[in-house]
C-alpha cells in the first residue's frame, strides 16, 4: 500500500492536484465518491447494476480508496493495522452467540 500511495501522490502532483491536501478535504472527497459509487444502485436492485456495468463500479470503488489511501497518508493512518484493531474492537462488541 506504500508504493500504491506513493504513485498517487506522484500522479497528483505532476497535475499540480491539490499538493499537500489537507484531511478534511480528503475526507470530503471520500465521501463524494462513495456517492458516485452508490449512484450505479440507484432504483435498481445490486445485480442489475453490476450487470449493467461492472466497470465503472470498479472504477468509482478505486476512486473511493484512492481518496482514502491519500487521507490515511495525511493522518499518518496505517490502513491494514488501523483495520485489524478494528476488526478486534468489533469482535468484542459483537461477540458470537453460540
């Protein structure tokens, strides 16, 4: 995931792409693009959307963790460790009833 955000900063910065973003406007990008991700469910059920065209989902899904691989670089967030204590936290607030 480090090489990954280092090709995107390089990316952004050759287009001159808001050098050195600040969190809170990485974190609205986030949030934008995940609505354009949800656009393609819109008044159609989850098969025919992806049916209809599976590409561009993928690509809204990119844009989403491309938003967020630059959010967490700001914040200093390391994503994978930051998502195991999660998954942790949430095992003990929803444990397995047996």
């Amino acid at each position: 995931m480090k090489e990954l955000t280092k090709e995107i900063k390089k990316f952004r910065d050759e287009r001159g792409w808001g050098e050195n973003p600040d969190a809170r406007s990485l974190a609205i990008s986030v949030s934008l693009e995940a609505s354009e991700l949800l656009e393609h469910f819109q008044w159609v059920n989850a098969e025919d959307a992806i049916k209809k065209d599976k590409q561009a989902i993928a690509d809204e899904a990119a844009d989403v963790f491309i938003y967020l691989l630059q959010f967490a670089d700001v914040l200093g967030i390391d994503l994978i460790e930051a998502a195991q204590q999660k998954m942790e936290k949430n095992a003990l607030k929803y444990p397995i009833h047996t």
